[in-house]
C-alpha cells in the first residue's frame, strides 16, 4: 500500500451500502450488543453503535490493516477490534462463549479498496496484481495468475465467475500462454489477455470483470469461508438476536439463502425466521449509491 495514496491517519470517504434498511432491520436498541464480521471502514458500525450506545459491547472484525486503522476512533470509544477473516475471528469468539443481539456480515469488496491501484482489485486502475484482502498472506492474484494450470484456472473461472467453461478454458489457456513469455505483473496486464479473446460488440460490462471476480474470491477463499461462517452464526446469536447480510453476487446469496431456508424447512428445530421473505435489492432500495447496485440484503432472527 501507498502510505502517500491512504496514510494511515487519513479519513476514507465510504458510503455503507444499504444502511437505512440495515439500521431498520437489525432495529439495534439501547444496551444491545453488536458484532460486525466485516467492519471495513465503519460506516455501518458507527450508525448501529449510536443506536445502542454500547460501544463497549460491540466487536469489530476486518482482515485488511487499513480497514482497522481507519476504526481506531470507535476503539477508542470502547469497541474491541480483531484483525483477522471473518471465519477465524467467528471460530475464536464462540470459543469464548460470546453471544451478540445484533451481527452484521457485508460481503462486498469495499470502495477505498477497489478505488487503490495498489491493492489491485480492480482493472479500472492499472496496478500491481494483489487482490489480497489480508495482505499477511502469502497467496496473491500475481502468485495464482502465474502458477496455477489451465485446468485449475479454467475451474475457477468458470465456478467463481460463473463463465461458459468453453469461455473459462480459453481466458484460462490464453493466461498460461501469456505468462510463457513473462510473468503478468498487472491489471492491464490480465486484463488485455482477456480482452484479446473477447468477439462481437463490447457491452456494458468489461470482459475480464467475471475473470477479476474469480480471481479474487480464490485468493480470499471468500466462498468456503462463508460456507462455513454460516453455522456458527446460531452458536454467535442470541436470543431474538438478528443477523444481516449483504451480498453481490450470486454466488454468495445462494449460500446465504440456502442455509436460511434449511433453517426454515427445520420445523421445530429451527432455530433461525427469515426476516426478509425477499432480500431487499441494492438496485432498487440504494439507487444513489453506485456500489448498491448488484448488492442484497437477507436478515433472519434467533428463536
């Protein structure tokens, strides 16, 4: 990260995506704790902690450092911070036998991320192949883009970005040919081997934006963890407690929505009610804030 680009005193501008129907949903009331498993930039967890005025009772979860440099101002008002994912962070407070009234999940890539070159999230701005959430781990873009086989890089993009597998082979093969000559250092650089390969007229949407989103959730292993994060969400609730996610995209709400309607087809033994028959649709609830668009919201509360 550029310290001249993001200095770590420096306020980030983020606008919370679908924060009035979050606030009206979770409905935090005076006292109640609160748990946010993707704090990011705080947005959301400002507006529901001044809601509960229990800052002391609220956890603040992010795997970038820094997301939890710009929350050191809720820190200091009493919040406990934990530098990890959500999933290890989600393991080690069941272990301390926590219980939180209100627990938000926001699965989304955050603006001041995709908006740094640096962090190289995004083939809008040409920089460095990273895409590291938590830049502690070895894994990157550059390390997966520049060793993985045909076979392996057809699979995730054809699973995660959800690519024809006719379409993910050939972005996969032509990556592989690419690197043959040197290894692809950057954005640009990924993103003009796909673009090569792209035939007809351009839509609206980039070519290699599905390749991008693959890429991404393989570095972060962002869809096993949610699969695994969802079940100890009964154990991190309590009683009458809500939980809200916020996905973007289809990926990522069939898991969230599964794991509710197992928990609705339970009968007696369910332990979670689906608060939002229909996810509130960012595109739709949002529409001034441009990173709403694809994003939707679930919310369910503990029996």
């Amino acid at each position: 990260m550029s310290t001249k680009e993001h200095p770590p005193h420096q306020y980030v501008q983020h606008i919370p995506v679908l924060l009035d129907d979050v606030v009206r949903l979770l409905n935090p009331q005076k006292g109640e704790s609160y748990l946010d498993l993707t704090a990011g930039y705080g947005g959301h967890a400002t507006a529901i902690i001044e809601q509960t005025g229990n800052a002391h009772g609220s956890v603040l979860v992010d795997r970038d450092d820094f997301a939890i440099a710009q929350l050191s101002p809720l820190e200091t008002r009493g919040a406990r911070l934990i530098h990890t994912d959500f999933l290890t962070a989600a393991s080690q407070l069941v272990k301390e036998g926590m219980r939180f009234d209100t627990i938000l999940i926001d699965l989304g890539v955050s603006s001041p991320q995709l908006d740094n070159s640096e962090r190289g999230f995004s083939f809008m701005r040409n920089g460095p192949l990273d895409m590291r959430m938590d830049r502690r781990q070895n894994k990157s873009a550059h390390t997966l883009v520049n060793t993985a086989s045909v076979d392996e890089l057809a699979k995730i993009i054809h699973e995660y970005g959800e690519e024809p597998y006719t379409v993910a082979r050939n972005y996969a093969s032509a990556i592989v040919q690419a690197r043959l000559t040197l290894p692809l250092e950057t954005t640009e650089d990924l993103a003009n081997v796909i673009s090569t390969l792209h035939r007809g007229r351009r839509g609206r949407t980039h070519p290699a934006t599905r390749t991008f989103q693959a890429i991404r959730i393989a570095v972060n292993d962002e869809l096993i963890q949610i699969e695994k994060l969802m079940p100890l969400l009964l154990q991190l609730l309590a009683t009458g407690g809500r939980v809200a996610i916020i996905s973007f995209h289809s990926l990522e709400d069939r898991i969230v929505k599964r794991f509710f309607k197992e928990q609705m087809a339970s009968g007696y033994e369910a332990e979670l009610t689906e608060l939002t028959k229909k996810p509130v649709d960012g595109s739709i609830s949002d529409v001034h804030n441009p990173r709403s668009r694809s994003a939707k919201l679930r919310v369910a509360v503990k029996k």
